[in-house]
C-alpha cells in the first residue's frame, strides 16, 4: 500500500514508530497535489514551505516524547474560510482576495497542538453559500470520482482533496448541510456535529445560528479523531457548549445489538432517484444484520425544512456580510464618487451573484412589512422542526436517510437552475435547523459508479451513538474503493490548472 492511501491514524501511527517521519507524508502529499491540481483545483491555496517547516517542528517534538497524539505529523487542509493566522483566507471571493488573519481559528489552533500539519486552504462555494463549489471566484472543483461532476459543497474543496489523496483529513463547514453532502459525493465520510460543540471562532459566519465546523476523513475512524481533537469549550464563542463526553474514538466499537433506527418514510418518496433509495434500504438492511431494529415511521415537516432554511440563512447572511463594505479590509472598488458610491461599487465588484441573491433575499425577508410574513413564521417553523425530531429521538436512536436525492450532478446543471440547487439540500438542512449531528458514509454507487451517501442523524449530543453505528456499517459494508485519479490534464488532454473562470488565477502556491 502507498503512502497516500493510508488513514490519517495509520500514517500518524508509522510516524511514531520511525517507519517514517512527517516530513515525507507532507512531501508525498505536495506532490500528489502538484499533480492533481491541474485536474481538480481542489486549492485555492497551498503553502508548501510553511508545511515542510511545520512538519520538521512537529518530528522533533514527537521525538522528543511532546506529541503523541493521534494525528500527529499528519497532513491536512482547512477550508477557505476557516481563519489561519499568516495563510490567506478568501472565502473563495473577491472581496476577500487579500485577507491574511492575524489569528487562527480555535479549531484550527487545536489541529495545530495535535500535532497536525496544513497543507492550504480549500476551495468552496463563495461565502460557503451554494452546494456545488461552482460558485468560487477562483473556478469550479472537479469531482475525482468523475472530472465532469460537481464534488458538491460548499466544502467541495475539502472533500474532494480528501477523495483525491491530496491530504489525509480537511475541515469543513457545514451550514445546511455542507459537510455532509459533498462528503456524499466524493464516497468520503464527514460529521456536522452538535451546534455549539466545536467553536465558531474564526470561522467567517455565514448563518450564525446553523453554522458548525466539522471533520471530512477516509473513514469513520480519522473522523471521530479528528472531533475529538477539535471538540472544545470556548469563551470566545457565547455558543460554545462545554461538554465532558468529547471522547468520540471510545464509539468505534462494531456492535448495533438493539439500536433502535427510524427510515422517515417522508425521506424515501418522489424526488429520490431510484438507485440512491436501493443503496439506502439495502444499508437499513446491513444494520438490521446487525442487531438494530429498524422501521419506517412518519417525521413530518419535511416539506418546509428548505423553505425555512433558506428565510432564515439568507436573512442571517445579509446581516454578517454587512461588513464587507471596502473600509476596514477586503476587496475596495477602483473608482468611485463619495463614500456611498465606495459601498455600492466595491460590494457589486467583490461579491458574486449567488452571494448578491442571498444578501437580497435576507434583506427581503428582514425589511418592514416582511420580517413577520416570513422571517418570524420560519423561526416558528424551525422550532416545530426540533419539536418533531424530539418526538421521533423520543422512539429512536438514529434516523437513517440519504445525504442527498441523487449523486453528483453534472457541471454546470446546478448553476443553470439554482431553484433546484437548493432542493438539492432537502435531506440535510433539518439537522441544522434542530442543531442535531448527522454523519455522511459512502453506502454504494450508482451504475455510472458514482458514490452514494448514506446519512446517519442522532439527536443532540448523541454523537456516539452515531458514529458507532457509522463504524459498525463501514465494518460491514468492507472497503469502499477509491477513485482512478489522474495526473496533469481534465482527461481530454486539456490542462486546467493555469485559469480559473473568468480568467482569475485557479490556485496559488506559496
């Protein structure tokens, strides 16, 4: 087995015996990246000399008997709007193409005591708003399981640098179900945790209230270590939770003997694509091997969880991109009259037109006349939302479910129409909404060989349950498989990496 395919916890496991050191994991992984960005653009950043300085600290301190945690010297990547002290941070728009934190995310800051080493930032959906990664400043990812696909998002960078060996495990973010989707599409495995269990500090707000930072790894095992790594209580974030049951690796035990499982029957009707329902039912049935007892039931609400996702994201969104008005850093118009005229030509020139639609929507919903007709009556509904899944974790373990209603779509098809975009997210957005955790786990393919997602939710704090029941599927299930990656060129001959849309630089090393 190379290098590359090894796990996050066996390749930190080689290093601390001496078979290797850190230093060749971060090469292997550079040069991988060298390779397949060409394809994939899965980057917009990557900081070689930074990563190889890193991973020299980080051998000596593990020689020296001060890391023996279980990602220590293992590489990894930090979506692009995940704050990195000294690493440009861009949320993959304009406005912030020359932002350089000067501090680190607490998440991020934990990775680094671990012993972790970053490689670069992540592609993504601009300001983590859209589900294909198409809508970054600095052009689309590609899907490694199929270069014509979307990877899904807007953590579509990680996801796919995980899927394409371009780092061992990635942070993401997941606002309505950006963790979980693309983890999906690229046959990877990614949790959103409990809200409030891993701080939000340095993480660029898109909904205050849904965002959660969360793990995307090989397996479920890397995982689990990595949220038990980044798991923490902050007083910099007044929505941090301080909790004692962070000791998530202590899941991964193979046994589902009496779980109790719920299929929402709401989840499995029109709209499912077929092969995902067969590949869904037939993971109900592994489990059921198991031990669990699983049964259909009715969850209700489903049909408003979208349009309650959408008031309530948007109109928190237009709220935190308030700030981006070309004063205090950021993106600042060339020419203008006037501080008005500042404004109004650096926020038309920094932002791009999905970012303009959620900020216009938000605005929409908040304004006089509105903000009772639709902001106010979403809240309702997202608080009968919880009330119907405390009812259902009342009978239930897990809800099992499909992470989205097809496999990945075609690039392009998404933009063209982002109505359907949005419908897109329907299986995922409840969670959060409800703030419940909810894990992604590669169930199957479809007949074009594109991986399907399988999608576990626990009720809050529950985590355990969930990835127990994840880790005792994987076990099952057996190994997944892996993409056909490809080195230089799109496949047709054609290298992709110089330009990104529009003529804008695609990926940057530093």
């Amino acid at each position: 087995m190379e290098l590359l395919e090894w796990t996050a916890l066996e390749l930190s496991a080689k290093i601390k015996t001496g078979e290797i050191k850190a230093r060749d994991a971060v090469l292997a992984a550079l040069e991988r990246i060298e390779a397949g960005e060409g394809i994939y653009h899965c980057y917009i950043t990557v900081d070689a000399e930074g990563a190889l300085r890193r991973a020299e600290e980080v051998q000596r301190r593990m020689d020296g008997g001060e890391l023996s945690g279980p990602l220590s010297g293992v590489p990894v990547a930090v979506k692009d709007n995940i704050c990195t002290e000294g690493l440009l941070t861009t949320c993959a728009s304009k406005m912030l193409g020359n932002f350089v934190p000067a501090y680190s995310a607490e998440a991020v800051r934990r990775l680094e005591e671990a012993g972790a080493v970053i490689l670069g930032k992540t592609n993504m959906d601009e300001f983590a708003m859209g589900s294909t990664t198409e809508t970054s400043a600095y052009g689309e990812t590609r899907n490694p399981w199929d270069i014509g696909r979307v990877p899904g998002g807007s953590s579509g960078g990680s996801a796919a640098a995980v899927a394409a060996e371009e780092c061992f495990l990635a942070l993401g973010s997941d606002t309505g179900g950006s963790i979980r989707q693309p983890a999906a599409f690229c046959g990877v495995v990614g949790i959103k945790p409990t809200y409030g269990t891993v701080s939000r500090y340095g993480l660029v707000a898109y909904g205050s209230s849904l965002d959660q930072i969360g793990p995307i790894g090989r397996n479920v095992s890397d995982c689990a270590a990595m949220l038990e790594v980044i798991t923490s209580y902050d007083k910099k974030d007044s929505t941090s939770i301080n909790r004692e049951d962070t000791d998530f690796t202590a899941a991964l035990t193979d046994d589902v003997e009496g779980m109790r499982i719920g299929l929402p029957k709401d989840y499995m009707g029109d709209g499912l694509d077929r092969e995902v329902r067969e590949a869904v039912l037939e993971a109900a049935n592994v489990l059921a091997g198991r031990g669990a007892l699983v049964e259909e039931f009715d969850l209700g609400l489903a049909e408003y969880a979208i349009p309650a996702y959408y008031t309530i994201a948007s109109a928190e969104a237009s709220s935190n991109l308030e700030r981006f008005d070309g004063v205090k850093y950021g993106y600042r118009a060339a020419e203008y009259e006037g501080l008005h005229s500042m404004y109004k030509r650096s926020r038309s020139e920094g932002f791009g037109p999905e970012v303009k639609r959620r900020i216009m929507l938000g605005s929409f919903v908040l304004s006089s006349g509105y903000y009772d007709a639709y902001y106010l009556k979403a809240l309702k509904v997202k608080a009968l939302i919880k009330k119907a899944f405390d009812e259902a974790f009342a009978k239930y373990d897990l809800i099992l479910g499909p992470a989205a209603p097809t496999t990945a779509p075609v690039l392009g098809e998404s933009l063209a129409d982002p109505l359907q975009m949005y419908l897109g997210d329907i299986y995922t957005v409840s969670a959060n909404l409800a703030g419940l955790p909810g894990i992604s786990i590669p169930c199957g393919k479809n007949s074009e060989g594109l991986p399907i997602g399988l999608q576990m939710m626990g009720d809050c704090f529950q985590e355990k349950k969930m990835i127990r029941a994840a880790y005792a599927y994987e076990k099952a299930r057996g190994t997944f498989g892996r993409p056909t990656l490809a080195s230089g060129t799109d496949g047709a001959g054609r290298g992709v990496c110089a330009e990104g849309e529009g003529g804008k630089k695609s990926g940057k090393t530093i």
